[in-house]
C-alpha cells in the first residue's frame, strides 16, 4: 500500500465519479494544499484578517487555535 493511505481501491471508486484527467487534479490540489499547511506551518506565516476570521468561526469550535500563526 501507499503510505498515505490510499489504496487501489480508492481510485475504483473515484473513477466511477472522475476522468483520469480530474483524478490527477484532484491529487495535485491535495498534494499542493499539503505542501502549502507545510510550509506555512515551518516559516509561522501570520494568516490575513479574511482567513483568521474564517478559521475562527468554522475551525475553533472544533479545536482549532492559531498557533505560530499569529504575532505575539
């Protein structure tokens, strides 16, 4: 099995619903946007208003805090 946890299995099913074509997009964005938690995570970058104010309202409820993403 792949490391990530996606298995032959997965892709059956997305090919019900998806080209090849948007399958691979699909993976690329999830790849992009898991680079990019990454990165921001590494360097603290500080999040603008707009998403602070979008993380503060659908993402703490759940137990989400800013972290290194805020200047103290």
């Amino acid at each position: 099995g792949c490391p990530s946890g996606v298995t032959d299995e997965h892709f059956v099913e997305l090919k019900k619903h998806y080209s090849e074509d948007a399958i691979i997009e699909l993976v690329s964005v999830i790849g992009f946007f898991g680079f990019q938690n990454r990165w921001n995570d590494t360097l603290a970058t500080q999040l603008e208003e707009h998403p602070m104010e979008f993380a503060m309202a659908h993402l703490a409820p759940s137990g989400w805090t800013p972290g290194v993403h805020v200047k103290k």
